[in-house]
C-alpha cells in the first residue's frame, strides 16, 4: 500500500474516531432564553417584542443541588422585573452569574408567580410529557411593574407570597461581591438574570414573559 494511501486511511480513522467520541459524550449545559411580548390591554396591538440569551448565575448551582439532595421544597416559581440594571439606558452593562438579586425590584407588581409552565420537545412542541426543555411564562398585567423596566430574575424564592420579599444584602450590584460562604437558606435565590435595554411599560399594557429553560 502507498504511504499515502495508509496516511488517507489513517486521518480517516482519527476523524471517525473524534467524531464517535463527540456524538457519544452526552454533554449538555444548562442554557435560559426569554421571550418579551407587550401588549396594549384594550386593542391587543403588540408594544415591544424580542428575544435574548440569559444569564445563568452561581446561585443556580446552589438550586440545583439542593434540589437533587432533596432539601429544596419550593423549586423555581416566580419571575421578577426591575429597573436597576447598572451602565447606559440603551446599553446597560452585561450581566455576570454572581449577581444575586435584582438592583432596583419593581416595588408593585414586580414579582410575579408563573403564569403556565409548559414541556417542550426540541422542535418547540408543546406536550404533557417530561422533556429537557420547560417554559416558563410569567404575566404582568396593567397595574402590574409600571415603569422603565432594564432587569430580571428568575427566583426560587423564600415565600411563595410575591409580597415577602428575601433578597441577600451580599452580591453584585453592591460593593461586596459574591462571597459563596453565606448560608442562603433564608433568602430568594435568583438562578437566571438578564438585563436589555430600557423599555417602558405603560399602565395600559400587559406583559407576557416567557424563560426558557433547556437542560
């Protein structure tokens, strides 16, 4: 056989061979998208609508294993809305997984019990089955988080009451950063946070957030 045969042969055989281990590692990384839909309340006419990548922060880590150790009883159950994202009004800072709470919550209406949660397959396809993929919308009516809205979080919060509020005083947006040795057991852990560019939600409007969260 020619040497550059055996060499053709060879690459072949590498290749396959990291592809094999590619398909078969199984890896998956938690990843959060969002979905902004607003909506005048009388005429249905649509506001504002986009979508955009979220940040998945460290306290999620602590979510997820205090849940697969079973020590989590209240799970992921709300989304809360703000206006203290930090840096430009069109073009607020990046936000980092330290961050532990919003920096300014909507003080009425600005935390919300999910709306719907709903399995989705990899195609988008609702069903009742367990998938790796789960929607989780959120609905803030008229009254509800009036303002320049710029931040939100998706909590798993102390008390499923929207009105007791546990934020950690400990995280970015303050001058202390993240320190992982406090006892989070009494406070609101925030897994997923996100800042956009301000946009402003009317008293008329209603406002439909969807995270996605795949697996």
């Amino acid at each position: 056989m020619a040497h550059s045969e055996r060499m053709k042969r060879a690459n072949q055989q590498v290749r396959m061979g990291l592809s094999v281990q590619h398909a078969d590692s199984g890896i998956r990384t938690c990843k959060g998208t969002f979905i902004f839909d607003m909506r005048d309340a009388a005429t249905g006419e649509q506001l504002a609508y986009f979508e955009k990548d979220n940040i998945i922060t460290l306290d999620a880590g602590l979510a997820a294993a205090a849940h697969f150790k079973g020590d989590l009883t209240g799970g992921l159950k709300m989304l809360a809305v703000g206006t203290g994202a930090t840096g430009a009004i069109l073009s607020p800072d990046a936000p980092t997984n330290e961050q532990r709470k919003l920096n300014t919550e909507c003080a009425v209406g600005g935390r919300k019990l999910f709306s719907s949660s709903t399995y989705r397959t990899a195609a988008g396809v609702a069903v009742s089955y367990r998938t790796n993929i789960v929607d989780f919308t959120t609905t803030f009516l008229e009254a509800d988080a009036v303002g320049g809205l710029n931040e939100m979080g998706l909590l798993v919060p102390l008390s499923i009451n929207p009105a007791s509020k546990n934020p950690v005083d400990n995280g970015a947006g303050t001058t202390t950063a993240y320190d992982p040795t406090i006892d989070m057991s009494g406070y609101d852990l925030m897994v997923n946070y996100l800042t956009f560019s301000v946009l402003s939600k009317p008293s008329t409007a209603i406002l439909a957030i969807t995270w996605r969260l795949s697996f």
